[in-house]
C-alpha cells in the first residue's frame, strides 16, 4: 500500500511506542466512543506498521528456555489438543513470530472466543456437548517452524497472520490449572512438575526437553 508523508509520520509515532510493531496500539488506543476496529481494519493497521517500519516482525528471544508456554482462548486451545491430526488445529496464528523452537504447553485462557464458537468449521468439529477447558494447561506440542501466510495451508490459517507449525501434539489427560500470560512464557518448575504428577504418559517427554534431547 502506498502511504503519504502524513500517514508515515503518524504510524510511526504511533510505532515508537510499540517495541515490536504488532498493531496492539491501534487496538487498545482507540478514540473515546469510538467503535471497536474490525478484524480487516487491524489487518489494515498492521500492514501499514509493516510498510513504514525497518524493524523485523520477529519478537527478541535471547532466552534458550527449552520449554515454553502460549495462552490460547478456547475453542482454540481445545482444537490444537485433539489427537485426530487430520481433523485438529495444527496451525496457530499470530500476528508476530519468533526465532524460538522446541517444547510448547498449550495453555488454555479463562477468556472464551464466542466468535470462534459461530464459525461453521468450529461448530463441525466440536460436538455440540462438548465442554470446554478454561484456565489451564491442556496439551504439549513442539513449535516446528513459522512461516508468514502463504494461503490456506490448513483449514484453521489465518490471512494475514504468521503461522506457527504445531508437531507432535498430545492431549494432556488430566489439564492442570494455570495462571496464563502474553506472548511465549515460562512455565515454574512446580508447574511442569504438577503437569507429570498427573499426566505420567508426559513425565519422560517434560524430562528430555528440560534436558535439551529427543523424546
């Protein structure tokens, strides 16, 4: 998109108090009585951020942590947990990346995404019984690889996000309760302890990547 003088020096004020340049600025500073922005308008937003800035939209990860944690709103967070590989999330989208890869808990938020819940691929997957879990961490997966959108990759991929390849998923059979955060956080030492304690099938898994090797 091509964008005037005026439009650079106002995205980049705007820019300057955003470390990295997702676009939250535009969605939490938004005008008094002003309406919520759409989905294309952040989209809109976040491009221009993109367009003006020279910063990478990769988030600063210095951290070699080899597990970490990221919160998800169900019904989201119960797709990536489902086992049936061909039916399940495998792509989660974000509007900002990382040069981090291994170990990722899948966190589910105590916040429901009631949108999501209306979605016709949503409704075909979960049945319409099917309770879902808040507030805790519900499966453990590997961070395989991030790539910006290249289409419809999967059924679940979002235009104009980055997509997180999500390997090797498994369903935790007893979730276990957790306080969430933003971005990639790191889970205590008496979290991964409580998450083996009452998922044993885990215990080796938790155990290796802790070690920095292959389960």
């Amino acid at each position: 998109m091509t964008l005037s003088p005026v439009a650079d020096t106002a995205l980049l004020a705007r820019l300057s108090r955003e470390s990295i340049p997702t676009g939250a600025y535009f969605r939490t500073r938004t005008p008094a009585r002003a309406l919520p922005l759409t989905l294309q308008q952040q989209r809109t937003n976040y491009e221009a951020l993109a367009t003006v800035s020279s910063r990478p939209q990769t988030a600063p990860d210095h951290d070699l942590t080899p597990i970490r944690c990221l919160t998800i709103r169900p019904p989201w967070s119960d797709l990536i947990a489902f086992v049936d590989d061909p039916v399940a999330k495998r792509i989660e989208n974000r509007v900002w990346s990382t040069q981090w890869r291994g170990t990722l808990l899948i966190h589910a938020g105590s916040e429901v995404d009631m949108r999501a819940l209306a979605l016709d691929a949503v409704r075909e997957t979960l049945d319409d019984d099917y309770e879902l879990v808040r507030g805790a961490v519900v499966a453990i997966a590997d961070l395989a690889g991030i790539h910006a959108d290249d289409g419809a990759c999967t059924r679940w991929s979002q235009q104009g996000c980055f997509h997180w390849e999500l390997a090797r998923v498994q369903r935790l059979t007893t979730p276990v309760p957790a306080r969430g955060s933003q971005r990639l956080w790191k889970p205590t030492p008496k979290l991964l302890r409580q998450i083996a304690d009452a998922n044993p099938h885990l215990r080796s898994r938790l155990a290796a990547a802790n070690a920095g090797v292959s389960a």
